[in-house]
C-alpha cells in the first residue's frame, strides 16, 4: 500500500492531535530555557494547517505539503516556524508530482527536510535542537528494516537524550550548562510527529 493523499492529512490530523494534547506541556518546556510559547505556537500553526488543508483538494502530495510549509511559516512564531516550515516545503519539493509515495521516497524527502532543518538553523546534531531527533531516525530509516514501535522508541529515546545536552542555539545557548537537564521543546514537538508517522504508517502496512 502506498502513502497518499488521505494518509498525509491523516498524519498532519493526528500530529496536530497530539500537540494539543501535549500543549502545555511543550510550552512548560520551553518555559524552562526558550521563550515559553513553543505549545502555544505549534498548536496555533497545527489548527490552521488542518483548517487550510481539510477545506481544499490538491493535485498531489507536493501540493499539499507546500500549503503546509507556508502556513507553518505564515502562523507559528519564533524559530519553529521556519524550521517546520522549511521541513515540509523541502518535503514537498520532493514529492513533487506525485499523488502516492512509497516508504523509501517518504524516507528520502524526509531526509531533504532535515537538511533543509540543518541548512536554515545553522545548527547540527549534538546543538540540542529538533535535530538532535531528526538525524538519528533518518539515518536508522535509510539502514534498517523496522517497525511502528522501533521509530516511536527512537524518536522518545532521542528527544529524551536532549536532557544531556548544552543548548548551542536559540535562546537556550544563553543559558549554557544550565539548559543541561531540560528536553528541548522542538525535539520534543518532533518526537510526536514522529510518533504520528509510525501510526500513519502501522495503519497502512507501509512497512519494507
């Protein structure tokens, strides 16, 4: 079965799901060493994505995901907004044309989303940013053979290991070794649309 249409806003849907849940508790995070609207905002930006892609219908995946991309960047404040905005229009350059994509063109236009991450915030793994979650899955997508619950584990793992970090960017760099024990909210936004691709995909027996 291939990835189409309905599965992306499927996976869009349950992500914006679970920022709301998680709201608070994203924004707590960010309280700790950001600006403290991390929840606020993605769940801003995570409505009017559902809002915008619910009421309209798209010609392909690349089309969907670039009127994701620009409301992101439209919507959310601070640095998320161009990084998860930038993570989708890169995703959606990839896709482009396409109507479904299988595991391994969803896996490779992923990965241009990470270096579209990297790129515009001038950050690496190791800086205690959402990279921190994006690189390891990327790089354990393209090797392994795996499964729904391998991606959330790595993903929860991931986010989890931020707490061991020094910020080196953003806001929290200004805290330095004090932002040592805190998860970094965009790893933590990451994880659940992470969390929310592994569903998307277990529901669909995308698997290899």
């Amino acid at each position: 079965m291939a990835f189409g249409m309905d599965q992306m806003k499927k996976w869009l849907l349950l992500f914006s799901e679970k920022v709301k849940e998680q709201k608070e508790y994203l924004t707590e995070l960010d309280r700790a060493i950001g600006d403290g609207d991390h929840g606020i905002n993605m769940d801003r930006g995570c409505q009017a994505v559902i809002q915008k892609i619910s009421a309209a219908n798209y010609a392909d995946l690349g089309e969907l995901l670039k009127d994701v991309g620009m409301t992101f960047v439209a919507t959310v404040g601070g640095a998320s907004g161009p990084l998860y905005g930038t993570a989708f229009l890169k995703a959606s350059a990839a896709l482009k044309d396409k109507k479904e994509a299988d595991l391994k063109e969803l896996i490779q236009a992923l990965s241009e989303s990470l270096e579209g991450i990297k790129a515009r915030g001038k950050a690496k793994a190791g800086d205690k940013t959402m990279i921190d979650v994006w690189e390891p899955l990327m790089e354990f997508l393209k090797k392994e053979e795996f499964k729904a619950k391998d991606i959330v584990s790595l993903a929860k793992k991931c986010m989890e290991h931020t707490q061991e970090l020094e910020a080196k960017k953003g806001r929290a760099a200004y805290l330095g070794k004090r932002s040592i024990g805190h998860i970094d909210p965009g790893a933590a936004s990451s994880y659940l649309l992470f969390a929310s691709f592994a569903e998307i995909l277990d529901e669909g027996d995308l698997f290899l």
